[in-house]
C-alpha cells in the first residue's frame, strides 16, 4: 500500500478519530499515515454493532411481553452474548440461560443479581427494569 | 530511572505501540514495526473448533501478551508487571508508580474506556495503554491507537482494569527495570526472523502458520454448501476482516507493519534479500486487502457464486506469504 492509497473514508465508526496505517512514501520507505476510516472495515464493524443492536431490540420486545427476563435485554445492550456475560459473570453458561426466565429471574437472590449489575456496569435497580417505552 | 516528561505517540496496535513508547522514555529508541518484528509476533492462526462470538477464532497475530515477553526475550529487557487482587489495591498502587517512574503500561478492557468510540466498543480484554500523569480525578492516557493522548475517570479505569473473562487483566501493570548495556539489533533482528518464518512455514499444526490460510481458504470454500441461507457464512467472513482490519493492525493483518520491520532490518544488517522480502510482503499484504474488500463485496452481495472466487484470494496470499518466508529462512 502506498501513501496515496491509504484510504481516508470519514468513517462513521472512528467518530471522527484517525488511526495509524503502514504505507509506501514516494521514497519507498515505510511511515506511519493516518487514516479517517476505510469503507470495508466501516462495513463489517457496523455490521456487528448492528446485529448487537438488534439482539437488543428483539430481547426488548420479548421482555415487555414477558417472555424474557431484562437481564437478557441489558445483556445485549451491553454487547454482550451468553458467553461474555457468563465469563464476565463469573457463572456457568447454563446458568445464566436459567436466569433468563422471567420466573427465575424475578426470584433470583440480591448475591447475583449484584453480580449480574457488576458485570454489565448497573445498578441492581436498573438491570431489574427496562428502558421506558418510548 | 529518569523522569523526562512523557511524549505520546500514534501507532497502529496497542501492545507494540506501548512497548515502544515505555522504551523510548527509558532511553531506547525502537520503532513500533521493531518492537513487533523483534518480537516474533506476526503468525496467522485458524482454528475452525474454537469459536469466538459464534465464528472460528482467527488470528494474524500472537496471543496477548506475546510483544511484552517477546521483548524480553529478545533483546534482554528487563520488565517488572504487577496483578492485583482488587480494584482499589490496584488504584492506590498506580498512584504510587506513577510517582515514582511516570509512566507505566496496563491491561484494559476496551468496552469500558470511555473514550473510544461508541462504536469500537466490544468486549476485548487484552487492550493496552500507558498513563502517565493524574489531573484531579482523572488519568492522563497514552492510548497508542488514538491520535493524540486521552484522559480517563478514575472509577472508569477502574472498571476496565478489573473486567473478568477472557484474557481478564487483573489489574496488570508493566514497566521497564533495566535495558541492556549493549543491544545488537542486526542479530537481534535476524533471530526473531527466523523465528517468524519457521513458525510460518513448518509449525507442526495445520492451522498454524501459511497452511493455517489454505485451511481457511477451504473452509470458506465449503462454507455456502453448509450453511445455504448464508447467514452465518456472512457473519465469518465479516469477522475474518475485522480482525485483519479493525482492530488496530497497521493494515492487511499486521503485514504492512512487518514488511515495515523487514525494511528497517535490511538497513541494520546491510542484507539485500531483506529488502526484497519486505517488497514481497508488501505485495502479500496487498492480496489480503483485496481480500478484505472481495469479502465486504460478499457481505453485501450475498451470493453464493463469491465464496469460491474469495477463497481463490486467500489461496494467493498463502502462496505470495510462502514465498516471502522462504526467502527470509533463506537470507537470515
């Protein structure tokens, strides 16, 4: 890659920072060129952000009809799947999906659900409750 | 040891952009592709069982942790590291280095810094900075990866020094002790090449290494006929580039910054076929971006026709790496 190829696509993702990209100068030596963003890795890390965002849509909606507890939904507000949030946890992975009943989670004891709030940086008042319908 | 002020620099990866750094405030002035080519950090690992966010774990680089020990390895640094058992033991601590050596590298977790960019936030636990200086409550940050220095919440810091998991950082703290008397980079350099390219070419493994591309060439050749709905074949190959692209690489998986390395090698030894192995590579991390942009076309695209045609680009980078890596056993 040289100098004059390293892209400079104003990426969305870089909110505006540059990073630092090895290229040719016209002496063929390497340095160091920053970079406002590439279009295809602007591509794949929206895509992820986006599938984050839709497991927390989809989590939310089954949470507000009761077919899911809000630890689901706080999880994957949090970009987080099962197994972050269990290794983040500290719990095993069947556990974690055990407490994602509603019925489980409603009667889980203050030791986890504080260590459920630890994991996804709340309070225990918070990972109870949802995001208020807009 | 001294305490001239701090200067912050731009790099391309965290733990190579900070190794060089610490080093440079201690007086030994080595460029990031140095750091990361005396290192032996360059590698390419796929294994197809290990799934990381649901898709096969890929890697163009060592583990975490690699550049520190590499460092030591090779050029007979001296590091002292520190791991905590609580957040607040760990705080008192870097209140206490900080005083006494002015700088000093960590271990973070990425989501919880709140500086990076909403949308470069994910659970990686293996990041690194250096902080070298406090204002009021919050730390001042040399975040290689970021332009210009950053500044960071004590409590936030916190947070991100005590994630637990994967690669869970514990609090790790690292400094530089004591440099070597004398360094010979030349040969320095000429090991760790060798290193490099005996790990490419001749790792027992088959995931490990140029074999380690075929074998995800072949995987990604397979992959429309397992999964026809696609869905999951997008989502690979999609994460295959960010680990090549968006994680601070320098471009092409780290490729750039090793021909980098090759090219500064070859003026410490005087040897030609370096230079025209940092040529080849060069041309090797050239394949792997028009890699990266025939598998964003495939995102988009979504059609089964494009797997065979983007494994066939894989397949050129096997072979443009192999040839690189012969040459080096070659030369060095």
């Amino acid at each position: 890659m040289r100098v004059d190829e390293v892209p400079q696509d104003n990426s969305a993702t870089f909110d505006g920072g540059r990073k630092a990209m090895y290229a040719l100068g016209e002496d063929g030596k390497y340095r160091l060129v920053p970079s406002t963003g590439w279009e295809v890795e602007e591509l794949v890390t929206s895509a992820a952000v986006a599938e984050f965002k839709a497991q927390a849509d989809a989590a939310l909606a089954r949470a507000r009809a009761g077919l899911t507890a809000p630890l689901e939904y706080h999880m994957y507000a949090r970009r987080m799947d099962l197994q972050t949030l269990a290794q983040s946890a500290g719990l095993m992975r069947w556990r974690v999906r055990r407490h994602l009943k509603p019925a489980v989670f409603a009667r889980l004891p203050d030791k986890l659900l504080r260590r459920y709030a630890e994991a996804l940086g709340l309070s225990v008042d918070e990972l109870r409750r949802l995001p208020p319908a807009p | 040891m001294q305490s001239q002020p701090f200067r912050h620099s731009h790099a391309a990866h965290c733990e190579s952009g900070v190794m060089s750094s610490l080093l440079r405030h201690q007086g030994l002035d080595l460029s990031e592709a140095m750091v990361f080519g005396l290192s032996s950090a360059l590698i390419f690992v796929h294994m197809p069982w290990v799934k990381v966010g649901g898709v096969p774990l890929t890697a163009y680089r060592m583990l975490p942790g690699a550049i520190i020990r590499g460092l030591q390895k090779s050029l007979g640094v001296r590091m002292r590291t520190h791991r905590y058992g609580n957040a607040a033991e760990a705080m008192r601590d870097l209140d206490r280095l900080l005083a006494e050596r002015g700088a000093v590298g960590m271990q973070t977790s990425v989501y919880w810094l709140p500086y990076f960019p909403p949308d470069m936030r994910f659970h990686f636990n293996a990041h690194n900075l250096i902080v070298y200086g406090k204002d009021g409550d919050e730390y001042l940050i040399s975040d290689p990866v970021f332009e210009h220095p950053q500044r960071c919440r004590g409590e936030d810091l916190a947070k991100a020094r005590f994630v637990k998991g994967p690669f869970a950082p514990k609090g790790l703290v690292y400094y530089p002790v004591a440099l070597p008397s004398r360094v010979d980079l030349g040969s320095a350099a000429r090991a760790a090449i060798k290193r490099t390219a005996r790990r490419m070419l001749m790792a027992p493994l088959p995931f490990v290494g140029v074999r380690g591309i075929r074998l995800m060439a072949k995987g990604v050749e397979q992959l429309p006929d397992k999964h026809p709905d696609l869905r999951y074949p997008r989502t690979y190959v999609a994460s295959v580039v960010r680990m090549q692209e968006e994680i601070g690489t320098g471009g092409a998986g780290f490729r750039f910054m090793f021909a980098s390395f090759l090219q500064e090698a070859a003026e410490l030894t005087g040897r030609e076929a370096l230079r025209e192995a940092s040529e080849l590579m060069t041309d090797a991390g050239d394949s792997w971006r028009e890699f990266a942009l025939g598998a964003a076309r495939l995102y988009k695209r979504q059609d089964a026709a494009d797997f065979p045609r983007l494994a066939e680009q894989l397949r050129v980078c096997a072979d443009k790496e192999e040839r690189v890596f012969r040459l080096l056993l070659r030369a060095v």
